[in-house]
C-alpha cells in the first residue's frame, strides 16, 4: 500500500478543572483536528478513541464520542494502554489506512481527571501496577520513578540540580504555549528548594494531571492527494514494546527498556538513526524521565543525558530540541490525550507552524510515549 499521513490535528487547552461535559472535551480538539484537514465527518471512514476507563464515569466511552461528534456508523474502536493510548491509537489507526482496510481514520484521547478526587486517582494509578503483587504495598507514581532517579543518580553521579535543569527548560517553554495548563517561569533555586514528594524527586520535578483532548487524522496517499491536503506529515516509523508490570523483573540502571525496544523499530522502519532526529516529544511524566529518554532514544550514551542538558542541548538552537512546547511537566497529563498532544506539537513543528517554539527547518521528528512506569513504550516517527 502507498504512504500514510497525518493531515489535521487539534488539541483543547490543558486545564486543572474543565467545567463542561467529556463530550464538549473532546469536542473542542476534535473541531480543530477538522478544521485543520478541512474535512468534513462524511470523509472520515472509522474512529479510535483513547482514554484509561478508571477514570472515566462514562462505560465505553468510544461509542459516545462517535455519535456526538458524528461518526456513527462508521466504526469505532477503544484502545486503551494507560498514559500512551492515544500514541498506541496512532500504530492502530496507521494500521487501518496501511492494511487497506481504511482510508481516513480520526485519532481522539481524551481525559477528564477532574471528575475524581486526587486521592481517588492516585489509587487509580497505583493499580496501573501488578494489583496482586505490588499496588496492594501502597505503590505510587511518584515512588515509582523516585526509584529509578535515586538507581540514576547514584549509578552515574548526575545531581538532582540535573534533573531541576529538565523542568527549568519545561517551564521555559510551557510559558510559550497557549495550551498548556502551567505557564509560570521557573528558576533553579525555586525547584531545587521545592516540597519532597519521593526521594530525590521534588514537587516541580513531578507533572501534573489535567483535564484535556486531542486529535488527529490518518490518511492514505490517495486520500492526501483527494483532500488537496497542501502539508502532510508522513508516518515513517512506528514501534511499540512492553515490559514485566513487576519492578522486580526490570533492571533501573538502564532506564526504560520499552522505549529502547520501541525506538529500535521505529528507526528501523524509518531508515534514519537517532542522529536524523530533528526534534522530539518525549514522555516526562518526571524530570528523571525525560534524562533516561535522552539516553534510551540514543540521543545520548549511558549516564550522559545531563550533559545534554548542562549544555541546553535540548533547547531550540541546540543539537537536539526536546519538549519545546513544555512537555508533561508544564502542559499538564491528561491520560488518554497526552500521546496526541505530543503528536500534534511534531506535526505543527514539521509544518513550520509551531510560532514561537518553532525549531528551525526541522525534517524529522520524534514521538516518545510511555503508558506507566515503562510498562508500554510507543515510539514513532514523523517525517515532512
């Protein structure tokens, strides 16, 4: 089969409390997605929608979206694989429109995490681990990844000013874009001297959750020259692996194996190293998780991510731009959308659309979502 593209994508503003149903949530990003492929419903032949359902109120919630956003009866489908579910929906949706099967198909994550109590929701994410073996101890996100960072920090020698280096950068840049939920400037002492959450993770070293939506439309090279579509971003690599659910079956000194596995088939598909990567998105639920993408991504060797950010490497202008739109860390994570707002800012990049965090001429980009503490990884890569 020919080629597949992205050709419209649209995201809501991230926020801490959306005051309207989860329908008029995924509206607003849908519309946009629309809007932006200059596209009507009729042109659209299936839709994936992606959430995690604890958090949900709504049972199966794909078959609502699709009626109110009138995509009935073309089917629908739900992927679900936790913070990278609408990443995992971009591999189905490619799939679709690569196999034949489709030729437009619209991508849609939505979260509302406002509709529980924090309390609530982070019981809901501790059962994102084995609920037999580990969550009934009383894990916890934050405890999670604070095992890795102390793992990283004492294995290489890296500080933890390292690490508020990454938020710094991310705060820097969500201050830059209208969707993010947290635009506020942060400096290094501010973080450095910032609350404990998990040893040695601190409060502005931990993303927050949000209320939000994205979208985005997959479509055959024919469909592409049928819609007169004037950018299209080419889907050239999308890789995927998973991992034991159980902390005692991974080694953390070597980051997250899932996204190492996923990057590895996503470069293979693509053609391209590492070094051909003009600009990436990468899954900072945690500052320690944006060091250990630097290095599993091949960006940079074992225990020298900080180097990349000591140098603001990962800044515009630098060898390797990450997050310029502010990442998790200051856009906020709806759950089910956070995948396909790392998609569109690629998308926007590769467009030359981006405004002021536009990279310059950028060719390549990449795309690093990671559902759990590295339990799914999905990396992909888009090209102009």
């Amino acid at each position: 089969m020919g080629k597949v593209a992205i050709i419209g994508v649209g995201q809501s503003a991230f926020t801490r409390s959306y005051p309207g149903s989860i329908r008029e949530l995924a509206f607003e990003a849908f519309k946009e997605a629309m809007s932006d492929a200059k596209i009507q419903g009729k042109d659209v032949d299936a839709s994936v929608v992606c959430s995690s359902p604890e958090y949900d109120k709504q049972r199966s919630p794909a078959g609502v979206m699709a009626e109110y956003l009138g995509l009935t009866p073309g089917p629908t489908f739900y992927a679900e694989t936790l913070c990278s579910s609408s990443s995992t929906g971009l591999k189905l949706a490619y799939s679709l429109v690569k196999s034949g099967l489709h030729d437009c198909v619209l991508v849609l994550g939505f979260q509302k995490m406002s509709e529980i109590t924090s309390a609530e929701s982070q019981e809901r994410m501790g059962r994102g681990a084995d609920i037999q073996w580990e969550s009934p101890f009383g894990t916890m996100m934050p405890a999670y990844y604070a095992m890795y960072a102390r793992a990283y920090l004492d294995h290489y020698g890296a500080t933890e000013e390292d690490l508020a280096l990454i938020r710094v950068k991310a705060a820097h840049y969500g201050a830059l874009n209208p969707k993010a939920g947290f635009k506020k400037v942060v400096d290094l002492p501010t973080c450095l001297t910032a609350d404990p959450v998990a040893n040695p993770l601190k409060v502005f070293d931990c993303c927050a959750n949000a209320d939000g939506s994205s979208c985005f439309i997959v479509a055959s090279e024919q469909r592409v020259k049928d819609f007169g579509i004037k950018k299209p971003v080419w889907v050239l690599g999308v890789g995927a692996a998973s991992a034991p659910v159980n902390m005692a079956g991974r080694d953390l000194f070597t980051g997250l194996k899932v996204a190492q596995l996923a990057s590895q088939e996503a470069y293979k598909m693509a053609g391209i190293g590492p070094k051909q990567v003009d600009v990436a998105e990468v899954h900072d639920c945690f500052t320690i998780a944006e060091m250990m993408a630097y290095e599993n991504l091949g960006f940079a060797a074992p225990g020298q991510g900080r180097e990349l950010i000591r140098a603001k490497e990962t800044y515009i202008g630098g060898s390797i731009p990450v997050n310029v739109d502010g990442g998790l860390l200051s856009k906020g994570h709806p759950i089910g959308a956070t995948g396909g707002s790392q998609i569109r800012t690629i998308v926007l990049q590769l467009r030359d659309e981006a405004g002021e965090m536009q990279v310059k001429d950028p060719q390549i980009g990449l795309v690093h979502n990671i559902g759990g503490v590295g339990l799914y990884g999905n990396v992909s890569i888009l090209g102009r």
